[in-house]
C-alpha cells in the first residue's frame, strides 16, 4: 500500500519498534558508565542519572506520538518542527542531522565496529596505515568501517524488506543479549560481590579527577555543585539513549502510524531503558565502584577506571573469566551492525523529506524501482564515509549533544503551538500527562543545555555545536535565493 509520498507501508509495529531500539543500543551503554562514575562518584547518584535519562528519553518519545500519529509523513522530526517553527528552523535541523548528527553517528559506529572487529583480526586494527597520503592518513579500520556503511547502504537501496530483515534479527539478539548479562549478572551478585561496598554510602557524591602526574583527588559534591555533576554527567546516558526518534523519519512507511508509532516509540524507549539501568546496577554488584588509573587489573581499576572505558567487558570478565574481551567484541559489533542500518535505513528518508521541499539535493526525493529513496542513502553514505576518513567524528558527536537537546525541547514544545496553530487536525494519539509530563522534557532539557554552557569543562564542545547549527542559517538563504532566481 502506497501513501502519498510515494512510499509503501510495509513495515509493522514490531519492525517500527526494532527500529527504535535497534537504532538507541549502539556501544554507549558498554562503555560510558566509566566517566559518569568518575563525575559522581557515586553509586546512587550514577543509577539516578540513568533512570532520569531513562524517563525523559520515554517522555519525549510519548510526546513525539502524538506528532507522529497527526503527521505520519516521510521526515518525522523535519516535518514537525517545519510545521510548529517555520521552514527555516525545519531545515536548520535538518542540516544539523546531515552534516553532523546523523551521518557523524554513522561514521562513529561505523568506526566501533571496525574497532571490535579488530580483537578478532588485529590486522583489521584503526592502528594498521594502509594508505599515508601525507596530509592524511588511512587506517585499515577506516577502510572497514567506509565498507560497512556501504554495505548497508546498497541493502537498503534493494528495498526496504533487506534493511527491515536485518533490523529485527540483530536489535533482537542485542536485547537478547543484554537480559542475559542481567541474569548471569544477578545469579552471581548472590555471592555477594560489591554490593555492601558499593551501596553502603550510595548517596555519597565526589568528582574524580587524575593529574597529569596521576595522582587522583576527589572533590565532594552538594547542592548546585552536585546538580551541574548530574546534569553534565547525563551527556553519556542520553548520548547512549539517543536516535530513538529515527523511527519517525520513516513514519511513511509504517503500517496504521497513528496506532503503531506511538506505541513503538513507547515499547523500544521503555525496554531499553529499563534494560540500561539494570544493566549499571549488575555493573555495581559485580565491580567495585571506585577504583585507580594505575590499577593492573579489573577489580583494581573498578567501574571508574575500566581499560579504555569498557566497563561491559570487565563485568563479564568476571563473570566468565578470559573470554570475556572476545564476547564482549561479538555483542559490540552485533550491536553497532545493527545501529548502523537503522540508522542508514531511517535517516535517508529525512533528507528524502528535505528534497521534496527543495531543501535538499534535488536527485534525493527520486524514488527507485524498489520504491525506496535510493539517491538520498548515496548521499548520506558518502558524507558519512568523509567523516570517517577525517576523524573528526567524535569531535562532532561531542559538539552536537547540546543541538539535539534544543531541537527535542523545540520539537515538543511544538506539541504545544500545533493545538493552537492547528486545533482541529486528526489526532490518533495525544500525548499522555499533557501539559506537564511535555513540559518536563522541556524544563529538563533546557536545564541540561544551561548546564552545559556553564560548566567551564564542557564549554569546548557546547559552543561549537551551536556554532554548526547557526552556519545552516545562511545556506538555508542561499537555498531559498537560488530556488526563487530558478523558478
């Protein structure tokens, strides 16, 4: 069945939903519980982070059902803020997406699984030059990481059934995976691992820091000193909570979207954040909290100073022993394989969107024999493999979390000017606790944003991502000036 962007509704609840979890569970939630730990310093303070993110990531996807099921249209978030703010802030965002957001995940997950790959085949490593063109350097896990990404892409230009396919099998095996590292996780916590250590002073806050000499300090934390702590620290659980809105890219080609895009937002929000928390809560009874950058082993460095972050994978060393580095690789990549195309899959459709509206390369609004935007995945595939050539990527994740926070408290506060602006659209769904459960998102949102524009330690990468954001606004003219010269 075709709607009238040209699309084909083929994809169900259960696919939506894959989507929406399958695009949240990249490799976040595996490594960067090791710097909120050492921003808090404690264990309740740690748990309380992720369960706020937990229920704003819900919040929002709740609010965002309500838009979904007014406006079920190929771009999603494009289209609501389009329609709430005017064209401009519509295309601002849809820049942010193409420049840095989307594709800068892409390449970043692309990256990772090339780096896990690397644990089964060293010679695959992000360390092994293949190509030194002088002012560049290219690394064999670049070039892996450039292969996936166009791996996936030329599934999803065969039609959406391959990318759906894929979607499904890997999001639930990742699920599958992650209740088991509970289950093993609680069995052994019986024995009595770290949880007197760890939860005895759970609400006994301290920002760690190492010098240059190493030497390690902890500084305590109350009050508003406390309440910049969280708020900086929740970058990592909303970073790893993120892209649960793709789905309402692709909103055009889910079956009944008043009906099943709220309820996928709601489901694949829901699970995975219960699923992180409990997942840091098996991290705090197998580990011990606190730990030291010199330490030779996993119970020496503690959550705080897990090898290079990668906390998951001493939780299962000493759940299963040597193997562990191995296992953990495997779920990485199964899990960052199966970000990656919903991701691909998802994000096509906005610049899709953007085209139709002459904001976008005007080739990505042609549709191929197979009914799927064919054009605007190119597109983002090969932006997405300049990232990953230039490195730049993380950089550009780091600058951009702030943009995202603005653009969800924008999107949801257009919950509010739509049911005046348009009072009497169809609306299947409206969202749940309104006005106070969207007007929470917003206060929260916005207070974290503040957060980080203060804090002297995030500043660095607050204002550049609002910088990245402000350059759309002159190519957003020059667009609009081209298409009236033309016309």
């Amino acid at each position: 069945m075709e709607n009238s962007d040209g699309l084909k509704q083929s994809l169900s609840l259960f696919d939506a939903t894959m989507i929406v979890a399958g695009s949240m569970i990249g490799s976040g939630i595996f490594i960067v519980s090791a710097s909120m730990s050492q921003q808090l310093g404690s264990s309740g303070y740690l748990l309380l982070a992720w369960v706020i993110s937990a229920v704003v990531t819900v919040i929002a996807a709740l609010s965002y059902g309500e838009l979904a099921g007014m406006m079920p249209k190929a771009g999603g978030q494009y289209v609501y803020l389009k329609e709430a703010w005017g064209p401009q802030v519509g295309f601002l965002y849809g820049w942010t997406c193409f420049m840095v957001n989307q594709t800068g995940f892409l390449a970043a997950v692309g990256v990772a699984f090339a780096k896990f790959t690397a644990v089964f085949f060293p010679q695959l490593g992000l360390d092994r030059i293949v190509a030194d063109l002088g002012f560049l350097k290219i690394s064999a896990g670049q070039v892996l990481a450039i292969a996936v990404v166009c791996l996936i892409t030329f599934i999803n230009t065969r039609g959406i059934q391959g990318g759906k396919l894929i979607q499904g099998v890997f999001t639930s095996t990742k699920l599958i995976a992650l209740a088991l590292l509970i289950i093993v996780g609680i069995i052994l916590a019986c024995n009595g691992h770290f949880i007197k250590e760890n939860f005895q002073n759970m609400w006994q806050a301290g920002a760690t820091t190492v010098s240059e000499k190493g030497i390690v300090s902890v500084l305590p934390l109350t009050g508003m000193a406390l309440l910049g702590a969280i708020g900086v620290s929740m970058v990592g659980s909303l970073f790893s909570s993120d892209a649960w809105n793709n789905v309402t890219f692709i909103s055009a080609e889910i079956k009944k979207p008043g009906r099943n895009i709220p309820l996928a937002l709601l489901f694949g929000t829901l699970t995975v954040g219960v699923l992180y928390v409990l997942v840091n809560i098996i991290y705090l009874f197998i580990l011990p909290l606190h730990g030291s950058p010199s330490g030779t082993n996993v119970m020496e460095q503690g959550i705080q100073f897990a090898k290079d972050g990668r906390v998951a994978t001493a939780a299962v060393s000493v759940m299963l022993g040597s193997s562990a580095t191995y296992i953990m690789a495997a779920l990485i990549m199964i899990s960052t394989f199966g970000c990656i195309n919903g991701i691909a899959l998802s994000s096509a459709r906005l610049y899709y969107a953007m085209a139709k509206d002459g904001l976008f390369f005007k080739q990505a609004m042609q549709l191929n024999s197979k009914s799927v935007p064919a054009k605007s995945l190119v597109f983002q595939c090969i932006w997405a493999c300049v990232l990953c050539l230039s490195g730049t990527y993380n950089d550009l994740l780091d600058y951009i979390t702030i943009a995202s926070l603005i653009f969800y408290a924008l999107t949801i506060a257009g919950i509010f000017v739509l049911r005046k602006k348009q009072p009497n659209a169809e609306r299947p769904y409206k969202v749940f606790g309104y006005p106070v459960l969207p007007l929470i998102y917003i206060i929260v949102a916005v207070a974290i944003s503040l957060d980080l524009l203060i804090d002297k330690s995030t500043q660095s990468h607050t204002w550049p991502g609002i910088i990245i954001v402000l350059l759309g606004l002159p190519v957003y003219y020059l667009v609009k000036k081209k298409e009236t010269v033309s016309s």
